[in-house]
C-alpha cells in the first residue's frame, strides 16, 4: 500500500511483533482510555518528532516523501522488513531533520505559528527548491486551480441542510436509508506498485458507524476497525502489528464508519459550510465541507445533478502540514432499496487503494467480535529472505 518496495519478510517482523506484542500486554490492563503509543515510545532515534502518536508519526513521513517527491528509501537506508533500519541516521535525513526544525522557526516568526510554510511550500514535489522563475511556467498552459483546504459559507450557495437533504432523497429517500442497518460486503481491491494486483476483501458494518474492513493481502491480513468508540489497524510490515488509532485519525474511522449509514450524516460534522460549485470529471459538483469534534475537515462533493457523493477529502493535522486523504465513489447500485457505491478509490500521501465489491448482503446480524480490536495480522507462509 504504501509506496517504495513492500517485499516483506518477516524475519523482522517477527520479532517487530513479539516485542509489540508485550507492549500490548503490558498496557492491556490499562483499558481503551491508556495513553496511545507515542512516536519516541515505539522509535529509537526520535529527535524532533516527539510527542505526537505513532500514526502521527508516520503519516509525517508519507508528508515528507510527497512533498519532496521521494520514497522511504530515499532518505533511510531501510525498508519495511527491518524497521531498526530507519532509526539510523544519514546526511539527508539530518538535512530533514533541520528542515523541520527551520520550518517551525518560520512560521513562529513571521507567521504566529501558524502552520503557513511547510515542506511542501518550498519543495512542490522535488528535492531542492526551484530559485529562478520558469519562463516556460509563465507562458505555457495555467496548471488546474489548486482549491483551497479550508472553504468558506459561499454567498448564494444553497444551505448544507439542502444539499444533504437532496443527497438522502438520491440515496432513496430518508425512511429506507434509516432502514439500512447493516451490511456484509465482499469484494476486492487493488492496491498501488507493488501491490497493485486484486485482493479479496471483507466489509462488517453496522449502524451507525460500526466498521471493519479488510484486505486480505499475500502478506497478510490489513484490517481497520472502528468500534463506535475505538479504533485499531492491524497490518502486517508496520513498526506496530496492532496501532489504536487516536485523535484525528480516530475520528477519520469514526467518519469513514459513518458514512457507510448515511441517514445521521448532518450529525457525522458539524459547522457546516457549502463553497462555491466545483467540477469534478466534467460534471458540476456541490462542494459541502464540515468538521469533526477532533479537527478533521471533511469537503464532501455531491453531484449537483444526481445528487449523490463523488468524493470525499478529509483533512488531519499533523507537525509538519495537513495530511489529505481522499475518496471517489462510482458505480451507485441498490441494496435493499438504498443506492450504495459498488467502487471506490482512496488515495493518500504514500497509498492508494482500489476497492469494488461483488456482494453486498444487507440487515444481516454481526457478530459484535467482529468489531472487536483486531488480533496482529499472522505471517504470511512464505518469508523471503532478508537483504
Ligand atoms: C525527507 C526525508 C524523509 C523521508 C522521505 C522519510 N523519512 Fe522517515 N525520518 C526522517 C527523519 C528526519 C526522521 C527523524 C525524525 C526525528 O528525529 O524527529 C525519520 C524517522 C523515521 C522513523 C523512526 C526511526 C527510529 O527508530 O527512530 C521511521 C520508522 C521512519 N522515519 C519511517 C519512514 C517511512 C516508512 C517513510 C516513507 C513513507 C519515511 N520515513 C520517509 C526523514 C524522512
Ligand atoms: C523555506 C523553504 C523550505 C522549506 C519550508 C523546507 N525546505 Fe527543505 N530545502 C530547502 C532548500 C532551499 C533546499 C536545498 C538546499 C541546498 O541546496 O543546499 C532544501 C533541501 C532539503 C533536503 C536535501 C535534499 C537533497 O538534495 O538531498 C531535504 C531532505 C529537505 N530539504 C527536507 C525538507 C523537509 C522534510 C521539509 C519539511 C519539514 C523541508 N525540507 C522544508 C528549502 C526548504
């Protein structure tokens, strides 16, 4: 899923997971409120990134590689089957590690400490900084408006009442949304290089925002779940087998559970806001955005003729800038009487993934288990060796 080479291995894993293993064991007893797993916790060279949860973390290092147009390998001699690797130190990842450092003095200074610069700022996608204006920019094709993040109540734009109203209606009107309370999906997805090839995949969900999802990868199980109130990913090759997830990336899992049950979508945000139209594949779009209890900004994009979701782009905050993550819905078929998206593509900094389903089997009853936080995923038979 993540860019940069995958080819597992699991000697290292193996031993990733038992020492991860007894953390878990040793903070089990603390219940669902204990303190989550913190960056310098799970790490061994943390400097500057201190502080912030292991999902934070990462999702840093996937802004990193997209703002600078780079892989993992690119500033860590290490990749996924040894995660000791990554705390050794080099001279680009110091250059990194300064970087993070010059960029929080920035904006303290001249911004109030407002997140304005961040990487990718200056970077745009390369190592080094463009000096020189190019000619060739100036006079050449105008590169597509880049939409700002956070959207503002447009004058004359309908309410969001109105636009998510209209969107209840499409799905098949309020009633028989609200009759939709579970659902048992199969299906596959594809997901980015490496691992671009279909897997199957399994969806539990219940209202109003129970959901686990998962993806039976060679590797091994990558399952998310979201509980109603916790939330977990458990995936094979990560620094932690079984990562609670915390602040805004749980409320990502909690929206993501959510809007499987759409008749409480105006309770899912709040503050909501609807911008001016946009265009999505040629077609006209409502642009509606609203935020989480958390922080997260979520811009939802309706068709304006059809009335149903094309995409959605959620917004969490992270150290060094907003980490995107978005999702395209298509392919809108009934079950039980309310239009569902058969196939959807999320992509994200270091990730994509393509999912389609085959069968969806509605108010079926699920196991709470289900639900419950995942076991860490079992090793994959094969374990090449490592480099
Ligand atoms: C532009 C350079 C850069 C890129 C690209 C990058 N990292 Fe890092 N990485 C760093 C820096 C700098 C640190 C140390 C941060 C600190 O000291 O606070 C770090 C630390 C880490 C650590 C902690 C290691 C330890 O035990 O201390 C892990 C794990 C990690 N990176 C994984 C990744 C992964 C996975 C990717 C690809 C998605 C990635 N990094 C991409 C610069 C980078
Ligand atoms: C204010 C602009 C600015 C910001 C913000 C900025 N950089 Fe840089 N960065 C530069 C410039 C300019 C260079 C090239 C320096 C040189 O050539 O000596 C550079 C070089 C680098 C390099 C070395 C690339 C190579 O060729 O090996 C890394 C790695 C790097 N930056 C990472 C980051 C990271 C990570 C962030 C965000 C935390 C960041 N930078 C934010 C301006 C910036």
């Amino acid at each position: 899923m993540k860019l940069g080479s995958r080819q597992s291995t699991l000697a290292a894993a193996g031993t990733v997971l038992v020492c991860l293993l007894s953390v878990a064991l040793a903070r089990g007893q603390a219940g669902p409120e204990q303190r989550p797993q913190m960056a310098e916790d799970v790490f061994k060279n943390v400097q500057v990134l201190k502080g912030i949860p292991v999902d934070q973390f990462m999702a840093t290092m996937g802004f990193f590689s997209a703002s600078l147009g780079m892989s993992c390998e690119d500033c860590h001699s290490a990749d996924d089957r040894n995660w000791e690797g990554f705390a050794v130190d080099n001279p680009r990842k110091r250059t990194a590690r300064k970087m993070i450092t010059m960029m929080a003095a920035i904006n303290r200074d001249n911004f109030g400490g407002r997140q304005i610069v961040t990487c990718y700022s200056c970077h745009r996608g390369g190592d080094r900084p463009r000096v020189t204006p190019d000619l060739h920019a100036l006079y050449g094709a105008l590169p597509p408006a880049d939409p700002n993040e956070v959207i503002a109540q447009a004058p004359g734009a309908p309410s969001a009442d109105q636009v998510l109203d209209k969107y209840l209606q499409a799905l098949g009107g309020p009633q028989r949304v609200a009759a939709l309370t579970s659902f048992v999906a199969t299906g596959t997805s594809a997901g980015y290089g490496p691992e671009s090839e279909k897997r199957p995949v399994e969806i539990f969900a219940k209202a109003p925002g129970q959901r686990t999802l998962i993806i039976h990868t060679s590797n091994g199980d990558n399952t998310t779940t979201y509980d109603g109130r916790a939330g977990w990913i458990a995936a094979p090759l990560r620094p932690v087998a079984v990562l609670a997830l915390t602040g805004q990336e749980l409320d990502g899992a909690r929206l993501d559970g959510e809007l499987c049950f759409p008749a409480r979508i105006k309770q899912a945000l709040g503050r909501w806001r609807v911008g001016f139209p946009a265009t999505i594949d040629d077609r006209e779009v409502d642009v509606v955005q609203g935020t989480t209890a958390a922080g997260v900004i979520a811009t939802l994009y309706f068709d304006k003729e059809t009335g149903l979701l094309v995409r959605m782009v959620r917004y969490t905050d992270s150290p060094v800038g907003r980490i995107p993550t978005e999702t395209d819905y298509a392919d809108y078929r009934e079950v039980s009487g309310v239009k569902m998206a058969y196939r959807w593509t999320t992509i994200w900094l270091d990730g994509r993934e393509a999912f389609e389903l085959s069968e969806v089997r509605p108010n079926v009853p699920i196991d709470a288990a289900k639900f419950a936080r995942p076991a860490p995923p079992a090793p994959p038979a094969f374990r090449p060796a490592p480099r």
